[in-house]
C-alpha cells in the first residue's frame, strides 16, 4: 500500500508526459533547444546583408544575396539557368532583357515577393530562400493571370 502511494506520488502532476525517465525526458528537452538555436543561426546568416542596401542591378543573381556580379546580363542568365533552373519565358522575343530582369530585382530585392507564387516576405533573404527551398526560382506565366504583368505596354 505505501508502495502504491509513493509511485502515485512520484507519477502525481506528470501524467501528461511522455513515458520513460527524468533523463530521457531532459536530453528531449536539450535536443529541441539545441534544433531552435540551430534554426535561428540560420536566421542570423539570412540578416547579415542590410535590407536598405540593395542596387537593382541585372548582372546580379537573383537567388543570392552575396554571389559576385556577372559582366553582362547573358552571363547571368547561363548562370542563373545552371545553378537554379532559371529562365526567361519566350526569351526569343523579349526586347528588353536587361529591364525585365531589373522588375524581377525589385519584386524580389525591395518587394520581397516570391516570383512564381506571389507570396510575400518580410525579408528580400527571407523571400530568396523560400524561392531555392520551395524550387520557385522560375518567372509564372500564365495566359489572363501573370503574363500582363511582365509583357511590354505599348505606348
């Protein structure tokens, strides 16, 4: 009987928790805060290029803040295209390829938008890395949805 009411005791307020002992229950417990401080160091890398401190510039690569800027806008898309998967719908008849490229710095680089779902980030970093992870490096362009907004106004 006094057994029985030390185990109920020792057990009394920790029902809800998952078996096993104090020690399992505690190196759990070091895992998880070890994963979040992992998580946030990655957040850290992300914030080290100042948001304010952009130049649209389309020589530079769209999905990295901090690779070198390519001679000329054709470099960078070969690059872009190698690394990503990137490409420009209908390239053959884009009279300015230098200023779509520049609209998609600034959706991505002062927006923060995601090119291919249009979701929108609180970081250019932020925005980036949801384009590598989700495989949104690509322009959507659909008929009667996107593609008004990157085909040329006539004036």
């Amino acid at each position: 009987m006094k057994a029985e009411r030390e185990a109920a005791a020792e057990r009394s307020g920790t029902e809800h928790l998952k078996g096993g002992n104090k020690e399992d229950r505690k190196k759990e417990m070091m895992d998880v805060k070890a994963k979040k401080e992992g998580e946030e160091g990655q957040h850290a890398e992300e914030e080290e290029v100042p948001e304010g401190d952009f130049e649209i510039d389309p020589c530079d690569d769209l999905f990295d803040l901090k690779s070198p800027r390519c001679l000329t806008v054709e470099e960078n898309l070969t690059r872009m295209a190698d690394l990503y998967g990137f490409f420009l719908p209908d390239a053959e008849y884009c009279v300015d390829k230098e200023g779509l490229l520049g609209y998609c710095h600034e959706k991505v680089k002062l927006g923060h938008y995601c090119l291919f779902c249009q979701r929108i980030f609180t970081t250019a970093a932020g925005a980036i890395q949801h384009m590598r992870d989700k495989g949104h490096t690509m322009i959507k362009y659909e008929e009667g949805v996107d593609m008004d907004e990157v085909r040329q106004s006539e004036e």
